[in-house]
C-alpha cells in the first residue's frame, strides 16, 4: 500500500464519527493505563487515547485498514495494532480501563459483541460505544432531520477554513489509502436499549444527532 503524505498542519478532516471523538475521550476515568479501540479504522481515535498518555491495542478486520492506521501512527505513540475479529483478537489478560468502539458494533453480533467488550474492562473500567441505529420510528425521523441543519453548517464552515487555509479537502485526496468498510445497521435503537438493559446492567443509552448512539457502561469494581 502507497505511504500516505504527511498530514496537513491544520486538521480540518471531519465526519459522523469524530464528531463525537471529545464525548467519548469524555469517558475515559482517571487514572487508567490501557486502552482497547476495536474496529479502529484509520487508527484516528487510537492515536487520541494515546496522546493522553494510554496505550492502547486498535484492533480491526480490515488488513488495509491496519496497514492504513500503522502507516499513519507515530512511532512514538504507545499504539499496538492487531489484523483480527474481536473474538479472535489478542486483549490484555489484565483488562483496559477503557474499551471504546466506534461505528463497529454493527458489524457484528449485538449481544455476544457487548459481553466481549464489557469482559475486556478491568474493574471500574468504562466502556464507551458509539454505534448506529436502524430507524423505524418518528422519533428516529425527526432527529435526523434535525441533524441536517448543523451538518450543513459544519460542512459550509469547514470549506470556508480549507479555502482560507489552503488546506485540501480529505475526501476529494487519494492518496491510495483503503476506504472504511461500511455496512447498514440492522438493529434498532429500541433493541439496542433491550440487549443493553440484558447484557450491560447500568449502562447509559442517548440518542445523539448524526444518526448516532452513545452506550457508556463501567464495570463494577
């Protein structure tokens, strides 16, 4: 795979998914070490719980993925990246303080997917999952109808910045780099709810814009 160029001094990369990436760095507790990130993509969220001092294991099914996150990761971050399911993954035997998963989720089975996560936390670790929803309601309509608005916004104001900065738009630049795996979610946000309620006892359920969900669980100490 073609070696990226080196980023632009100026981030004004932007999507769905790290518009939330400050809600969950939110959620790390205090005081913790390690870190697991699955389904990490391009490695963006690993290399932010890295620079807050974790170090992190980023785990991914895509092998173009893990070779595009490694490419992209410097050596001096504490990031261990792993080609693997998560149920074939190599996690910590001692556990993370602190698990998340970004837009992952749905391609897997719900509920043996959020026992795994929630069996890799240490005690008093958290997880934090931003997931996707299949809509089937009002409800679901309406937000994502109100997400317009404020994505129209974002996107006008990033252009704006790029022209005054000079700074090429990410999604328009190939720099041979593999495009995210994609895939509809099946699962509604009504069912979600369910198999938190069963598998996560305590867990913390929102809706959020971008036809997103936020689920925050700690595991007990």
């Amino acid at each position: 795979m073609p070696r990226p160029p080196p980023p632009s001094p100026v981030d004004l990369s932007w999507d769905h998914n790290s518009h939330y990436h400050g809600h969950l760095l939110r959620q790390v507790p205090s005081g913790r070490s390690r870190a697991l990130d699955v389904g990490c993509g391009d490695g963006r969220f690993a290399r932010a719980l890295a620079q807050r001092g974790l170090t992190v294991d980023a785990v991914d099914a895509s092998a173009d993925m893990v070779d595009l996150a490694r490419a992209r990761t410097p050596s001096r971050l504490p990031v261990r990246y792993q080609r693997a399911r998560l149920e074939e993954a190599e996690l910590a035997p001692e556990g993370y303080g602190f698990v998340s998963a970004i837009a992952s989720v749905h391609h897997m089975p719900l509920g043996p997917t959020l026992e795994r996560l929630a069996a890799a936390l240490e005690p008093g670790g958290t997880l934090a999952v931003l997931g996707l929803y299949r809509e089937e309601g009002w409800a679901d309509l309406a937000s994502g109808l109100v997400a317009l608005g404020p994505q129209w916004a974002i996107g006008l104001g990033l252009r704006a910045a790029r022209l005054v900065t000079g700074t090429p738009d990410p999604a328009r630049v190939s720099d041979g780099a593999a495009r995210t795996p994609t895939r509809d979610p099946e699962t509604s946000l009504r069912e979600i709810g369910v198999a938190a309620a069963r598998h996560l006892p305590g867990a913390r359920l929102r809706r959020l814009l971008m036809w997103r969900y936020s689920l925050v669980y700690t595991r007990p100490e």
